[in-house]
C-alpha cells in the first residue's frame, strides 16, 4: 500500500492531505507498533511512550488507511449524534426513519403503526422522552427477534437452547457452544433483511462454529444474496451504541 502524499506531523496532530487528525503517544509493548482510534483521536502506542523515528514511518505507511478510517468514525459520530438528538421525535426502525408520537395517559404503551412508534406514557414519564424512546426499542426488539429466531428455527428444521438480546458494543450476534443465540437489541434499527441474515447466521454457527467455506456454503444455501446482505451490514456498523448515552 503506497501513503498518500500529503503527511506532516505536529504536537499532538497528525496532518494528511488537508484532514487533521489528534494523535495521542502512549506506551505499549514492547517490540510493537499499534494505531487505533478513541472517538475522533487516534492513539498511536509504542515501546517507549514517545514519538520516534520507527513510529513516524509507521504512520506514514498507513497513511491512507488512517485516513480513511478516521473520516468513517467521524460520520460514525455524525449519523449517532443526530439519532440521538431527535430520540424524543425519530428513531430508525426495521431501516427506516420513524416518526415517534407521544402522548400522555394512565399507563406505559407503546405500539408501530402506518410507519409511526405510538409512546404512551403516564404523567410521571412525560419528562422523560428520551429514556423512554430507548427502552421501547429494546421492549420491541425483543419481542421482535425473540419471534424471528423461533421463525427461522421451524423453517431451518435446528433447535437452539435459548435467545439472548443483548446491548452488545461491537458485534451483531453471536452462538455459543451450548445452543444459545445471542442478538444485539440494535438490529430492530436495521431493515428485516439484514435481520434476518444475522440470525440465519448464527444458527448456521450451530452446524458449523467457524468462518470456514463450508460454513459460508451452508449460509449461501438458505440465502444466495448473503454477500449482498452482509455488504450493507456492514454500512450499518454505525448504529451500534448510537444510544449509548441515554443508558443508565
């Protein structure tokens, strides 16, 4: 991989092409060299803490990949922050954008209809909106996975132990040895196709618990377009967490 042509350093900066990036120098192994990203400023660790020679061409080799990488965890940022800012009137849900309508009455309700997410709430809640909005959405998410998990069992012919929705940080799902499948609740924001593409995912993992090409095979044969679906997943990485604040 060639760097791009425009790369300078500076104090806690790193410049390429005309995209400043804040670096931060800490310690790590030694004998290692290894860059990542903390929200918006990347972390650069080497053997000493410091900023040397070996760390500068490090950089400088993978120029184009921080770049790019940073310029993906900003409209990461971006796209979390303007679903967090609207959770009192709009959430994503099954892909789309959903208007959300409140209003006030003597219990705690809510329901999706005609594209809309209806909140009831009780007079004590009506401050509280926003808390409210996330824990509808994961209320319907496991309702909903709950309910397609059980779906693809009767279709795939497999038995599974038990369902899990989890507030997973980094990954859609995961099977574990003894039967249990466990689902990110944040896939009620993604369209139902890719839904349904983790789950047959992980029960595939309960023929197969690896990444091998019989597993892939075994995918391809309930869904052909799997590489379709798991492009645009993985466009949609970004809404894992983007309610991360209101937890708590």
């Amino acid at each position: 991989m060639q760097p791009t042509t425009g790369f300078q350093l500076l104090p806690g900066q790193v410049h390429i092409d005309a995209v400043r990036i804040p670096l931060q120098v800490r310690k790590g192994r030694q004998g290692k060299l290894r860059i990542g990203f903390e929200g918006s400023r990347m972390w650069l660790e080497t053997p000493s803490g410091s900023l040397t020679e070996p760390g500068t061409t490090f950089l400088r080799a993978r120029s184009r990949w921080i770049k790019r990488s940073y310029l993906l965890q900003q409209r990461r940022e971006t796209q979390q922050a303007y679903l967090l800012n609207h959770a009192t009137h709009e959430t994503l849900l099954f892909g789309k954008p959903t208007p959300i309508k409140f209003e006030v009455g003597h219990t705690l309700y809510f329901r999706y209809h005609d594209g809309q997410l209806h909140i009831t709430l009780t007079p004590e809640h009506a401050n509280r909106r926003a808390t409210c909005t996330l824990a509808v959405l994961k209320a319907y998410a496991k309702h909903y996975l709950e309910n397609r998990v059980g779906y693809w069992s009767q279709v795939l012919k497999l038995r599974y132990n038990d369902v899990r929705i989890k507030d997973h940080r980094s990954k859609w799902g995961s099977c574990s040895s003894r039967r249990n499948i466990n689902l990110n609740w944040y896939l009620i924001l993604l369209d139902k196709s890719l839904i349904d593409y983790v789950i047959v995912h992980e029960f595939m993992h309960l023929k197969e618990m690896n990444h091998s090409p019989r597993f892939w095979a075994l995918v391809e044969d309930v869904l052909p377009d799997y590489r379709v679906r798991m492009a645009e997943l993985r466009r949609h990485e970004w809404v894992i967490g983007a309610y991360q604040a209101l937890e708590g």
